[in-house]
C-alpha cells in the first residue's frame, strides 16, 4: 500500500515539475478554434446587413479581411496574454458601463506585436491594438480615449462607407472611361494606370483626416461619460504625433552602451562609406500597409478640431489608474521578445537600450537579453547571414537611430564582435552573477574568446 501512495506521489511531482517546465506560447491562442468562429460569425452579422448594386463586391471585402486576421493569428503576427487582457479588458468595462447604447456584444480587442503605437477598428466588431499603443501611452486615461475613438469608427460604419464609395467608384462610368483611355494611350499607360489604381485602393482602415476628425469627436462624447480625465484626450493626441515622423526617436548613443575598458568603442564603427548612390530623398521605414496599421493622419488637425469642437480644460489630476502600468510590464519586455523572435536584430538592440535608459524595463532583463542578442549576432555573422536579419544602413530612411545602430553592427569584424560580447558580460557580470541565462552567455563568449 505504502509503495503505491509512493508512486502516486512521484507521478504528481513529476507531473507539477513538467507542468512547470512548459513554455507558454504567447503567439498561439489555446482557443484558436473559438476565435475563427468568432471571425466567422461577426463577418455574417456583419455583411448580412450590406445591401446595394454591388453588395456582393463589399462582402468580399470584408470576407477577405477576416480570412487574413485569421492567417495573421495563425503565422504569430498578434499576441494572447492573459495579464495583458485582464487590464485591457478592466478598462474596456469602464468605457461599456459608461455607454450602455453601443451595442458591445461583437467586440473583440487583439493584441499585434507590432511596436508602432496605433489601433484600428475593422469593421464588423473586431479591433487591434499593437503593443506599440501600450509602451507609448502613460495612462489609463490616454488609453480609454484612443479605445473610444475606435469605437466610434465602429459607431459611424467608417469601414463599410469606405470600401463601399470605393467600389462604387471603381465600377463607375467616369472611371471605366479613364480605363478605356489609358488603353488607347501610345505612351505612358503605366504610370496612368497606376494613378488609377492609387485613386481606387481598397484599404478598410485609409480614413480621410476629416472621417479621422469625426471620430475623435464621437469618441470623445463617449470618453466623458467615464470616469477618466478629460484632458488626457489632448495628450495621447500628442504622443501620437511625436512618433509620426520618427518612430525610434530617442538617441540611443550606441558609442556609449558598447564602450568598455577592456575594450573600448573603435570610432571606424560608426563610420560611413560614400555611395554613388546616396541621396537626400528620404522614405519612412515604418509607412505601412492596412495589414500592420498606418500612422496617424494629419495629427496636428485633429488636434485643431477637438479643441474647437470641445472646450477641453486642464484638469489636476489627484490620482492614477494603474492598469496602463501593469500591462506596460509585459508589453515592453513582449515588443523586445517579438523583434528578437523575428529576427530583427537592430530593432531589438534599439529598444533594448531606449527601455533600458527610459527605466521601462529591469536591468536583469537587459543585461540578460542583450548579451543573447549580441551571442545572435555573432552566430549570423559567422555564418555569413548577418545581412538575413539586419539590413544595410538606408540612406532614404529618416530613422537615423536604426540606421546608427545597422551601421555598427555592418561594421564589426567577427572577431570584433565576440570581443564585444565578453566586454559587455564582463561589464555587468556583478550585477548578474546569479542569473543563469547571463552566466550561459558569459561562458558562450569565454569560450570563444580563449
């Protein structure tokens, strides 16, 4: 008897321990089934309703909108955490109770690991917010305000208005005139065409400043129904603004991070090769398409036109709300582990130190993760793949921080490198010593230092 009580209690251990052991994958959702179903059924909802000559065309839309959402879930582009929801989803109750006639039972909030700070309404019930948003904002109240926006894009049927004047537009008689006359054109037909094609692009979250005007303003009407401040509204406009041009903002000054007395930082590092074909002609890097969200439209407008619409007046603010803060715990470390699981090396290496020196993450989480980034970077030069995971230094981009940062690392010799990363172990190794993934990387570089 004793020895089956034995091995009763040895199958629990054990168990317990495995159990323990398990690596929760925050990219797949336990309840994917639950989740196309949801998909499925909001997109019937929502395009049963849709009626017209070319109801069947907008319908496909917003078919094919739900079927990427899907395929995007399912290739790690958004994250399920539940600390993450159990916050947003405090927040989101404030804004429901608040608003009894919206009609909450299609909403769904996902979470894409995208750093750029936005969120979109899709449509049919469905909304993203990037962990971007979450590092971004500072409040709960900066957060409820974006969240009500969103809102009321749903409220207004923004989505379907557009892919609809879209469609209608495109299958109209001035446009299969413009169509006809490229294809009598002798020269010139492509960038005609293109022109044509720009003009009829359908993207369900393009909306005009003014759609985007319109949205601030119901959104605001339902943010001051809640309990939140007033005057956030203003300042999450604001933050939003300050990352339109340049994302990665902040000066990270890399010849200070990796400069070190056992080996200090070489000034050729950082230097630049001419090329013929550099130019002032600049690009943003991060202008990206519907499936990963735009920036902001004309911020500074927005801006303009809730201050005239709303007399909005400073308030003393006598307490916080701290759900923005419990979900930036995760969100910050999350946005990092997402760039590294990517392979985006010099985006993990910038946000590293911008949390770093912003206070935003611990200095065991940096330290720890940075040195497996540079054991990474390593690893790809040696096998000649660096380039597979960070490109070039880009002469058209405007993010002169991430460019700062490609040239660096280009710029290392292998042996270079594995310098760098024991230098850097060395450096932080008695505020480390009892973290183990650090002590792993530190005998890595020892290794091949020797």
């Amino acid at each position: 008897m004793k020895s089956k009580y034995f091995l009763l209690l040895l199958f629990l251990v054990v168990f317990q321990f495995t159990k323990a052991q398990t690596v929760v994958n925050e990219y797949v959702p336990e309840d994917l089934d639950e989740i196309e179903r949801y998909l499925k059924r909001i997109n019937s909802n929502y395009t049963n309703r849709i009626s017209g000559p070319f109801s069947s065309k907008v319908k496909k839309v917003f078919k094919d909108r739900d079927e990427k959402v899907l395929k995007s879930i399912k290739d790690s582009s958004y994250v399920f955490i539940p600390e993450i929801k159990a916050h947003l989803d405090l927040i989101l109750s404030n804004i429901y109770t608040a608003n009894p006639e919206i009609d909450t039972s299609d909403f769904s909030f996902l979470i894409n690991n995208s750093m750029l700070p936005n969120a979109a309404c899709y449509g049919d019930g469905m909304f993203q917010i990037n962990l971007g948003l979450f590092t971004t904002l500072e409040s709960d109240d900066e957060l409820a305000f974006v969240i009500c926006h969103e809102i009321a894009h749903k409220y207004l049927d923004h989505s379907l208005k557009n892919v609809s004047n879209v469609i209608a537009t495109t299958n109209s008689k001035e446009t299969k005139k413009k169509v006809r006359k490229i294809k009598r054109q002798k020269y010139g037909q492509t960038r005609a065409a293109l022109s044509v094609i720009d003009d009829l692009s359908i993207d369900i979250l393009d909306h005009s400043k003014e759609v985007e005007a319109e949205a601030d303003s119901l959104g605001f009407v339902f943010f001051s129904k809640t309990k939140y401040y007033k005057s956030k509204a203003m300042s999450s406009l604001s933050k939003l603004k300050a990352v339109d041009d340049m994302v990665l903002h902040r000066n990270v000054n890399i010849d200070s991070v990796f400069n070190f007395e056992s080996y200090p930082f070489k000034k050729y590092w950082l230097k630049e090769t001419v090329s013929l074909f550099d130019s002032d002609e600049k690009i943003n890097e991060f202008k990206l398409s519907s499936d990963t969200l735009k920036t902001h439209p004309e911020i500074e407008f927005r801006i303009n036109k809730l201050r005239e619409d709303f007399s909005i007046k400073d308030e003393m603010v006598t307490g916080s709300r701290t759900e923005i803060n419990e979900i930036k715990k995760v969100a910050n470390p999350q946005s990092i582990k997402s760039a590294i699981d990517l392979k985006l090396l010099d985006l993990a290496i910038y946000q590293l130190i911008e949390k770093y020196q912003s206070h935003k993450i611990s200095s065991d989480y940096y330290c720890s993760t940075m040195a497996k980034v540079l054991k990474s970077i390593y690893e790809a030069k040696k096998r000649h793949q660096l380039g597979k995971y960070v490109p070039p230094k880009n002469n058209f981009s405007d993010e002169k921080q991430l460019n700062t940062i490609r040239l660096f690392l280009h710029n290392l010799e292998l042996n270079e490198t594995k310098k760098i990363g024991l230098a850097f172990c060395e450096f932080h190794k008695d505020d480390m010593e009892n973290y183990e993934t650090m002590r792993t990387t530190h005998e890595f570089f020892k290794s091949i230092n020797q």
